[in-house]
C-alpha cells in the first residue's frame, strides 16, 4: 500500500474505534434475529404479501428463499432516474427465476439540482439527502426482506439511498443505476454560451436552445458533476455490479446489468453461503477507496460533505484532513468537464472505470483485499462488461487509455495530486477544488465585495460594479441559515470577470456545483454567518488572502481587531418561508457543520 493511504486508513480507524464497534455490535444483533419477516405475527406479514401473486405469497410465507426489498428514485421528471422506469418488474421477474422474491419498498425522491439552482427549491437540495435517507429506512422498516437494491443515480439520491441502508447494515445491498445520456452540445461550449448570456451578448432563446442541446434524453447529465462521481465511487467502494456506472441507459447491456444484480442480491442473503452485509463492504477501507478515487478523477466537491456523511452512517469518523492528505497523494487521472472538455461517454470510452480502479490498484493506491457486493476483492472492478449473445462477460481493463486527453495512467498523470484542499485561517475552515484552476490563479489577494444573496453578486456584475481585482464574499449561504444550496449560478458573472483579466475569487458558507471549477472558491466556510463565524464579520474593503498552495485563508485583521466587530446579521424569513421550506426548519436547527457531514440526525 502507498504508505499515506495507510496511514490516513490507520488513522481512522482508531478515530473510530468506538463508533465503528458500535454501529457493528447494532447490525449484528439485528442478524441474531435471522430473516425479519420470520418475527413478523400473522396479522403483519399477511399484510406484507396481501397484493402478490399466489406463488410470491407461497414462497414468502415459507421464509426459505430471498425477499427483495426494492427502493427506487424513479420519476419522470428527471431524466437519470426515467431509465428506473421498468426496473422493478425486471427485477421481479429475474427474482422470479431464482426462486426468489421482490417487492417495490418504497420510493424516495429525487429532486434535480440543474432544474432547482438558483432557485428557492435549491434551499431543500442539501436536506434532501437526510430525506432520502429516512425514506429508505421507512421503506425497509417493513422487516419484510433478505436484502436490498437501491434504485437511483444523482447528487443527494446515492448519499441517501446509502445512508438510509446503512442503518439496515445487516442486509446485502447493490446500487443500480440508470446510465448517462447520450453526448449533447460539448460542455466547453454550453459554458460559453452561458457566458455570452450573462454578458448579455445572447439572447434566452440562445441560451435556452444550448441547454436543451446539451440536456436533451434520459440519462445521467453527461458532465463529471456530483452525479456520476456518485457512480464512479459505488464502483470504488464494490457497491455495483462491476463497471455499471456509464453504461447507457435502455439497451440491452444495461438491462442485462440490471438482471445481474438482482440475481448477485439474491445469492448472498444471510439465507445461503454467500452472505455478504452492507456492513460488512463498507468499512474504513472501501471509505479511503472512495475519497482516493475521487482525487484521482477530479469529482465532486459536494462529496467533502456527503462521503463524511456516509461514514458516519456506518460508525467511521472522517475530516477533512484525511481528504487533504489522501488528495496531495493521488495523482490525477482524467480530464472530464468541468476539469476538461470531454464527457463521462468519453471518458468510459476511453477506458473509465475499470482502468481507473486498474490503475490505482497497480500503484497501491487503492485497498485491493476488500469485501465486495461483487465477491472478495476490487480486482473484480477493474473488468468491464460486455455481451456475448445474450451473456454478460467481463473482460479486464485495458492497460493503456484510448484517448490520453481524457484519461491517463499513474505514470502520466495531468496533475501529482487530485487537487482538493484543505483551507485553515483566521476565517475559519474551507475546501477548495484546484484540479480546474489555472496554477497563477490559485493565490488571491485582493479586497471583499461582501454579499448577503447570491441575488446580489448578479446585481452587481450587471451594474459595472465588479470591474476590479476583488474576492466576492457570499454569506448567511450555510446549512443552518438557508440549507446551504449550491451558488453555480454565480460562475457564469466570476467567469466573465477572471476572463476580462481580473483576480478574482470566492469565498462562502454555501457550496458551489461539482460543475463548477476554473474561478477559485473557499466553499463549505464553517462557522458559517448565522452562527456568527468570522466570515459574518467581513467588510467590503477587507483584504483576504485567499493561498490555496500554503492551504491558508485570512482577513489582514488581528484576532483582537476581528472580534471586536460585530457580527452581521439579516433576516433570514424569506428563505424559510414559501416553497416547502417551512417543513425543513427542524433540519435546519439542527444540521452539523460541513466537516462533520451537514447532517441532520447525528448528536
């Protein structure tokens, strides 16, 4: 093993130490219990089978072979999670011919941050998870099933679907994706024109037609976003049937994918020899192998806050340090937009998943000896599937990319590090992602522009008020004041100003999209504004330093100098109000710190 994935996956296992044996002893003593609905009485499991078929009725009511609880993410709205459409009877028939069963749990929702940003709804988009997740615990709260398929693709749906599981850790359970659409407008070009329009230079019917190019059928957006970093880290962590995550959606490979996971689910239920809990696959190593293969791919920042999450879920405690060290040790293997110009279809054209995984492998980056949805050890993921007639095959990764432009090995890589870092100061704690900003920009000195609304930067810009060298300070944007939504809408406005030539930067205690890449931002800032945090005691004209080489952030101000400002503070109301915002009030009360996941329901 590289020697500092070692130490970092040392490190936390014995920071975790008490957690994890904890949340061990909880999924073992729910194992004692054998399979659930054998404890159900009469009354409830008569109700649990009451709409099958008399031959599901037959075999459930025997208890010697597998139930499958299925949740789903699907609607129609979304076009990752349409492909989910006709997922469950496929999975219900394939049951079937294993002599098992399978019942539709319950759905979860799936809310579209791309249609939400900038918008009131983008307000719920973080908390959504914490939904989620207490939505697949109901649905597996019937004690009805052997194990699970979780049925979904984007931003907060895996983070949830997971952490919900997790809390079920005694059950095998497999993620099944829907694939990504097909290859639209180029994403170098969609960014372009985006940019045109915030100049005012295109029309919205330009901007509009663009959009519509680049998102146009079902499938996964094709950019390297939080949505398929979520697919590449199932891969990562043996959560998938082997090399799932990019296959398109609606053809023949991914309904045979899709079959396949309903007959691997069956087989390893605690009713067989092949028993393989969730709790059992997700440890302190498939964690580390994750947040490696994340720097090495260039992911999603939002994955700082939900991996952390995840980890808690299953008893591990991570920090942002271990993302910082695991991240200057991984060098970075792929250039998918908003890193580069190419698209996820490029990129597992190019080899994807499979080389990734082959690659950090070779180089001692990854744990090999893991358990896996898939059987013991990641080897299994560094193969990639294909058809012979109507058969699954997998054959091993490539040794060499098909297209160095997109995808290299460990011996070339386009960067020595994957380029999240950690920001300490006298402002607090940060993250910031530099796999996509330009080397001479990624130290800033200049003054605050202090903002209260993302609202208000795009006044600004349009008013000539940002034509300078500045840092945009956008507050009161974190977990507890508005539910911390992603402020991609302001990339367009520091875009055109970096490309005017000036120095510029963000800093926030909201998030910026895993779109989002080439203007240098401090995201994730804790404490945030309403907590009264120092980024509350900002005022335009402050110079701030902004190193993200040393991993330093401050305000040339003294501690004594600093405090003895008052903290700023607005009235919050219209964020809270309106929208369905007034149901998540509890979540915002009572949401962590981004370190320690935002999350809802942890002490």
């Amino acid at each position: 093993m590289h020697p500092v994935v070692d130490r970092v996956t040392e490190r936390i296992r014995q920071r975790s130490q008490q957690s994890r044996r904890a949340y061990l002893d909880k999924c073992q003593a729910m194992r004692r219990r054998g399979p659930q609905r054998g404890h159900l009485s009469c009354s409830n499991l008569a109700h649990g089978f009451a709409a099958c078929g008399e031959n599901d009725k037959g075999r459930i009511r025997l208890e010697e072979a597998a139930n499958i609880g299925i949740v789903t993410a699907y609607n129609d709205m979304l076009s990752a999670h349409k492909p989910l459409e006709d997922y469950p009877e496929l999975i219900r028939q394939t049951a079937a011919s294993m002599g098992c069963t399978a019942q539709v749990a319950g759905g979860v929702p799936a809310m579209c941050d791309g249609v939400t940003q900038g918008m009131e709804g983008m307000e719920l988009s973080l908390f959504s998870r914490d939904n989620i997740a207490m939505g697949t615990a109901i649905a597996l709260s019937h004690n009805m099933f052997d194990a699970a398929l979780c049925l979904g693709v984007c931003d907060k749906i895996i983070p949830g679907l997971l952490i919900g599981a997790l809390s079920f850790g005694h059950l095998p359970v497999i993620m099944v994706p829907g694939g990504p659409m097909a290859s639209g407008l180029p994403n170098d070009e969609k960014a372009r024109i985006r940019q045109l329009f915030a100049e005012g230079k295109v029309g919205k019917e330009e901007l509009l037609e663009a959009e519509a190019s680049s998102y146009h059928s079902e499938g996964t957006c094709t950019f390297y976003g939080t949505a398929n970093s979520n697919q590449m880290l199932m891969e990562a962590m043996g959560l998938h049937v082997p090399g799932n995550a990019f296959v398109p959606p609606n053809n023949l490979l991914r309904q045979k994918l899709t079959e396949a996971a309903a007959e691997r689910v069956c087989k390893i239920t605690d009713l067989g020899p092949n028993y393989t809990p969730l709790c059992d696959v997700v440890d302190e190593r498939s964690i580390v192998n994750a947040i490696v293969t994340l720097m090495a791919t260039g992911g999603s920042t939002n994955h700082s806050i939900h991996w952390i999450a995840i980890a808690r879920a299953a008893g591990i405690e991570v920090d942002w340090h271990d993302f910082e060290d695991l991240s200057r040790a991984t060098p970075l293997l792929c250039r998918i937009y908003p890193n580069g110009t190419a698209d996820v279809n490029h990129f597992h054209a190019a080899g994807g998943t499979a080389f990734i995984i082959h690659q950090l492998l070779a180089a001692g980056l990854l744990h090999r000896d893991v358990n896996t949805m898939w059987g013991k050890g990641l080897d299994h993921y560094a193969q990639l599937p294909s058809l012979e007639g109507n058969s699954l095959v997998w054959t091993p990764a490539s040794m060499v990319s098909e297209d160095e432009t997109v995808l290299r090995g460990t011996e070339a890589p386009f960067a020595p590090d994957g380029g999240m870092r950690l920001l300490t100061g006298n402002l607090g704690r940060s993250i910031i992602k530099v796999s996509a900003v330009k080397p001479e920009q990624r130290i800033i000195e200049a003054p605050a522009v202090v903002f209260d609304s993302q609202e208000a930067i795009k006044i600004a810009f349009e008013a000539g008020e940002l034509e300078k060298d500045f840092i945009a300070v956008v507050r009161f944007q974190g977990p507890r004041a508005n539910g911390m939504p992603e402020l991609h809408k302001l990339t367009p406005y520091l875009g055109v100003l970096q490309e005017r030539g000036y120095k510029v930067a963000l800093i926030t205690d909201g998030r910026m999209s895993g779109a989002s890449g080439k203007v240098p931002a401090a995201i994730h800032l804790y404490p945030e504004a309403v907590d009264g945090g120092p980024i509350a005691r900002l005022q335009t004209g402050d110079m701030l330093r902004l190193d993200a080489e040393a991993g330093t952030l401050n305000v040339a101000l003294n501690s004594d100098e600093l405090s003895a400002r008052t903290a700023a503070s607005i009235d919050l109301s219209h964020y809270h109000d309106g929208f369905g915002r007034d149901l998540f009030a509890v979540m915002r009360a009572n949401a962590g710190t981004p370190e320690q996941g935002a999350a809802t329901f942890y002490g």
